[in-house]
C-alpha cells in the first residue's frame, strides 16, 4: 500500500499515532490527494477530527487550507460548510498567520 493510501486510512480510522508517524517520515504527504482531490488537511476536516486536523497544521499544512479538491472547495469553505465551527476557528486564525508571515525568513505558521 502507497503512503499516499496509508495517510488517507490513518486519518479515516482516526489514528493519531498512525498519521504523525507517517508526515514525520514523508512530510511531503501534507501535499498528496485522494479521489476527490481532498489533501489530507481536508480529509481531516471532513471527518471532523480536531487533534487531526491540527496535527496536520504543526506538519505544515496551514499553507494548503486553501487548496480546493474536486469540487471547488478548500479545508476552510469544508469545515464551514459541515458546521465544524472550531475548525474553520482554526483555519481562520491560521490563515491571518500565514498573512502575517508571508515573505519572512524563517517564520512559519504555528498554531
């Protein structure tokens, strides 16, 4: 089975341990999609794991909420749009880093 696959089964079974072992041993899997076009930060947000999804974030992923899948819409219009108030709190405040930041060296977006 690909990473690719494995990160996208982690995140659906709920698997903490499962996801973070595999974005610290490929942290190029923020950036994968599955079927739909979700990135994993989507996937997360789908399903409506908060520890997922913000374990995602502290691996980089706060850079990609806007990435839209197949259907037009990014991690954020997601969250809201499945009335996950907290994550779309999240990915608001995110974002206003990642403005905040853009164009320096070394920042980077923690949460």
């Amino acid at each position: 089975m690909s990473a690719e696959r494995t990160i996208f089964d982690a995140l659906t079974r709920g698997d903490h341990r499962a996801a973070k072992r595999l974005l610290v041993a490929n942290p190029a899997l923020v950036r994968t999609t599955d079927s739909y076009g979700n990135i994993p930060l989507a996937h997360a947000t789908l399903i409506g794991n908060i520890d997922l999804v913000m374990l995602l974030l502290e691996h980089k992923s706060a850079a990609f909420v806007y990435t839209k899948n197949n259907d037009g819409q990014g991690s954020q219009q997601i969250a809201i749009s499945n009335r996950h108030e907290t994550i779309a709190e999240l990915f608001r405040r995110s974002g206003r880093l990642l403005k905040r930041n853009r164009g320096k060296p070394g920042k980077t977006t923690i949460l």
